[in-house]
C-alpha cells in the first residue's frame, strides 16, 4: 500500500474513532472512556506520520513499532467484542427458534 493511501486510511480511521466518541453517553463513563479512545484511536495516524517523515530508516521502524503496540492494545478488546457479538446473534437464534 503507498504511502499516501495509508495515511488517508489512517485518517479515516481517526474520524470513525471521533464519531464513534461523539456517540457515547453524556456523562462520566462516558466521558473517561471517550477520552481514552480519543487518544488512542487518532495516535495510529499521528505515530504513521511521524514514522514517514523519520531521517533513517532505524528511526522510520521504531516509530511504526508505536504503531504496531496501537493495534497489540486495540487487538484483546476487538477479539473480545467480536465474541460478545457472536454469542448474542446466536442467542437471537436460539430464541426465534424457540418462539415458533
């Protein structure tokens, strides 16, 4: 992939993670989590960056190696989602089942 089109899809990356924040709950909860996500999701595109315009090559892999613990943090909780997900569209399932 060029690197043009990886710093756009970043970027599109980071304006999901904005509106995705804007969609939480108006309160605490969801102000601390917002926050949190915020930080993480927009620092994939910012860490690329800053990777592409490193002086050496030793210095563009250290910085994509910031970008790579991003996704190692991102990974457990998307498994987990991803499960949850999977576990409720079977319990869907299983109840129309049942309600027939």
């Amino acid at each position: 992939m060029a690197t043009h089109d990886l710093k756009m899809r970043t970027k599109e990356y980071a304006l999901r993670i904005i509106k995705l924040v804007q969609a939480l709950p108006n309160n605490q909860i969801g102000w601390v989590i917002g926050k949190q996500l915020l930080r993480c999701g927009t620092s994939v595109g910012a860490n690329y960056r800053s990777a592409c315009r490193g002086r050496s090559k030793a210095e563009f892999v250290a910085k994509l190696g910031i970008v790579i613990e991003d996704g190692k943090l991102v990974q457990p909780l998307l498994k987990e989602a991803n499960e949850i997900v999977a576990i409720m569209v079977s319990s869907s399932h299983t109840a129309k089942k049942h309600k027939q």
